[in-house]
C-alpha cells in the first residue's frame, strides 16, 4: 500500500464540480448566460424541485486549517444587514424563476451559521418559506453547528422550524491540535450540545472530523474516534486537511510545514479510523464519510441513489442547487455561477438590485457527459459509459488511460463498466482524473489542487 501511496498521492481535484472551478471558462459571467442556463433546467426537468445553500460567513476566530471563504469579526451587528442581504437575493431569483420552486433541501454552511442569533436565522427562514414552520418530511434541513457557540436556543428553534440535520465541526480533540489549529474545544463542551440535539428530537447528527492536521498523531486519531463512537453520531465525515497555503493565505500559516504528518502517516491516520468505524458498524460512503446502516446516506448509498454537489453528499437529487449568500457557488446542471467573494462586494450588488454573481461556465455535451461519469464514480464507484454517446473514441482512450491503475488492482474494466475495487476507494480521485479532460501535467496542478490521498 506504501508504494500505491506514494505513486498515486499527486496534486488533484475533489470533484465537487466537474469541470473543476479553475477551468470556468466564464471569469465574467454575464446575468443573461446564467438566466439562460436556469431557463433550460426549467424547460428540462420540469420537476420545480431545488436545493438551497445559504452561506453565512462570519466567524469569531480564526482556525488556521481552515479553507472556507469567511470574514472574522466579533462585531455582531453584522447579522441583520447580511440577513436582509440573502432575503433580497432569494426575492431576486424569484423573479427570474418562471414558477414556484419545491425547497427539497436548505443547508446552512459558513462561515459559522450559529454566529447568528437563532431570531435572525429564523427570520431568515420565514422569508424564504413564506411560512412560521414546514414539514421535515418533505424538506430536509440542515446546518453546521459550530461547539463553542451553538446554544439551546438555536437547538430549539430551528428544531421547531423543521431542523432534523446538523453536523458538528469536531475536527481532533488533542489539545496539542487544537492549539496548532486556534479551536480549543473540549469534548465536554461537543458532548454537550450533542446530547442536547438528541434530548429534543434531532434524528441525523453528524461529526465532521480532519486527518492529516498539524501536530496529529495515531494516538490522537484514535482517541478522537473513540469519543466520536462514545456518542454515537449517525454519520461521520472524516475529511483529508487540504493544505493550499497559496489559496489561503495566513489562514493556513499558523503553524510549520514540519508539524503536517507525511503522506505515509497521514494515511495511516485515515485507515486507522476507518477500522474503528467500520468495527462499530459505520459504512464507508463516497469520498471520506461514513454512516449508520438505518441513515438516510447509507439507505442512498445501498440502493445506488446517492448523489453529490457543492453542499457535499446529499440523498436529495435535484437538478439545481441555488447558493445565496457571499461566495456561494449555484449550479443550474447547465451551467455554474459564483457569487461575489467579498462581504461587501455581494451587498452592493444586492443593493444595486442585482444577482451577485461574478464567475461561472456554461456546460457543453462533453463535460455533462463526463460530469456524469465522474459523480457516478464518487457517490458509488462505478460508471456505464454510454452506449449512444458520440464520444466513443475519448471512452477508448480514457480507459488507456486507467490501463496503470488495472495493473495495480484498483480498478476493474467490464465491457462498459469502469469499476473501483476495493483496494482502489483510496483512489477515486486518482480515477475521476482519467476521465478529466482539462486536467493539465502533474508539475503544473502543484499549485492548483491539494494531494488526492
Ligand atoms: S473552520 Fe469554520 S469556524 Fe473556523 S475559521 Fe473556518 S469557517 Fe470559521
């Protein structure tokens, strides 16, 4: 497995979109091209049914792993204007749209969505439902909640909103970590508001934990999950710590080069874990989350109705996935559209009554082709090449070439059918980018992609 790793562990995509964002070809998107994207979904689909995802930035301190687009501030007079913000924008897409749209989903993310006072979100949440309360049978609700600053007051209220979904950003609870990171939070402190979700009715709680973070060891990960296991969530995300300091600036530089585990240990830090979970019953799903068998992830999984966009693995397979809020990215299956990345650049187009959008690509055949087979692979780990497609002569050559990774034994081939082994799931990445067809020479990804294993 030493040697997989250290062939296979080069700079590459996470597929959260195919093509991936640095080769948007639209780095101005124009309103019209997008509009024109959302039209063609309406015209398509004709189901209505859409995904939200409401990005809600500010955090009240810095973790220097982090990745995300956020504004740090401990000023909290920012929650209404921002809120009035997102309201305006979701009343903008209202217009655009030609009918009323079934939220089948909505996903607060940051950002720290529970930096908000519970009030604000649910003010939040009555303006874009039209309603005081919905029904979680036929909308699922979710939202990150972040440990330190989660209270009863937003549990409750968002549970008697319709809230059955959150994850808790757990991360690694070694002290040592959590200073090398700038998030010291107690497992107490986890527990707590664990227990508390579970106390009034949360069905779906999940854990979101990283390996590979600075100062990290075996022991650690192994006491992390066995905390995690202590309280049993009902999914686990145990995410690869993405180092791309030249994305993220001074967020990623509060510690040193040296104190990241090596490739060999890092992945020893994920195999390790994966074996407790799997010991207790987890199943692995996609790309680094598990869950419990009767999860509504794991039921998707089995039944091979899984899917995946920006917001992470979803069992909710619609066709458009809005994003409201700064730097939040939309996804018209047609075409992709980002919003202003700056706080104060997306309130001044929502004041000029515009759809704050800046970058984006319109979808040719080709790439909804390959998207296809590249979400294929990572919500089930193989994909049927189509048998009418006009692109019969790329097929042949993107099995040439998987032709490295059959010779290892990580990928099968059967008539059609590109399928990873078992021993291949570390791999997925390394597979999609065979079919990748703007994916430039590995020395010139260096600075594009953070390492697939
Ligand atoms: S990890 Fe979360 S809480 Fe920490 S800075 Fe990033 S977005 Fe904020």
């Amino acid at each position: 497995m030493d040697d997989l790793i250290k062939k296979y562990n080069v700079p590459g995509p996470r597929y959260t979109s195919y093509p991936t964002v640095p080769f948007w070809q639209k780095p101005e998107l124009k309103l019209s091209e997008w509009r024109d994207t959302i039209k063609r979904n309406e015209s398509f689909f004709k189901d209505n049914d859409i995904s939200l995802y409401i990005h809600l930035p500010y955090c009240e301190s810095l973790c220097t792993f982090c990745g995300c687009h956020k504004r740090i501030t401990k000023n909290h007079s920012v929650e209404e204007p921002y809120i009035d913000a997102v309201i305006k924008e979701w009343k903008l897409y209202q217009k655009l749209f030609n009918s009323k749209k079934n939220i089948k989903e909505l996903h607060f993310g940051g950002g720290t969505p529970t930096f908000f006072q519970a009030d604000e979100l649910i003010r939040l949440l009555k303006n874009i439902f039209d309603s005081d309360q919905i029904d979680p049978e036929n909308t699922e609700l979710s939202f990150e909640a972040h440990p330190n600053n989660t209270t009863k007051e937003h549990l409750t209220k968002l549970y008697t909103f319709g809230f059955r979904r959150l994850s808790l950003g757990v991360q690694d609870y070694s002290p040592l970590v959590q200073k090398a990171i700038n998030r010291i939070q107690p497992f107490e402190q986890v527990k707590s508001v664990h227990d508390f979700a579970r106390k009034i009715g949360y069905t779906s709680i999940s854990h979101d934990l990283v390996f590979g973070l600075p100062k990290q060891k075996l022991d650690d990960i192994i006491d992390t999950v066995k905390k995690t296991i202590e309280l049993k969530p009902d999914r686990i995300a145990l995410y690869s710590y993405a180092h791309v300091p030249w994305i993220k600036g001074n967020g990623q530089r509060g510690f040193d080069e040296s104190d990241l585990p090596k490739d060999n240990e890092k992945r020893q830090l994920y195999e390790v874990a994966k074996k407790m979970l799997e010991d207790e019953g987890y199943i692995e799903i996609g790309m680094d989350h598990f869950a419990l068998p009767h999860d509504n992830l794991a039921i998707a999984f089995k039944n091979k109705t899984l899917h995946r966009n920006f917001m992470g693995y979803t069992t909710q397979n619609t066709n458009f996935l809005l994003g409201l809020g700064m730097s939040a990215i939309s996804d018209s299956w047609f075409g992709f559209a980002q919003n202003n990345k700056s706080v104060e650049g997306y309130k001044e187009l929502i004041e000029q009554n515009q759809i704050p959008i800046f970058r984006g690509h319109i979808l040719s055949d080709l790439d909804l082709e390959i998207r296809k087979y590249i979400l294929d692979l990572m919500c089930h780990f193989e994909t049927t090449f189509k048998e009418d497609s006009k692109y019969k002569k790329l097929h042949r050559e993107i099995i040439e070439r998987l032709q490295e990774m059959v010779n290892d034994g990580l990928v099968k081939i059967e008539n059609n059918k590109v399928i990873i082994t078992d021993k291949g799931i570390p791999f997925v990445r390394n597979c999609c980018m065979a079919f990748d067809q703007d994916l430039p020479r590995e020395g010139e990804r260096k600075n594009l992609f953070s390492k697939t294993i």
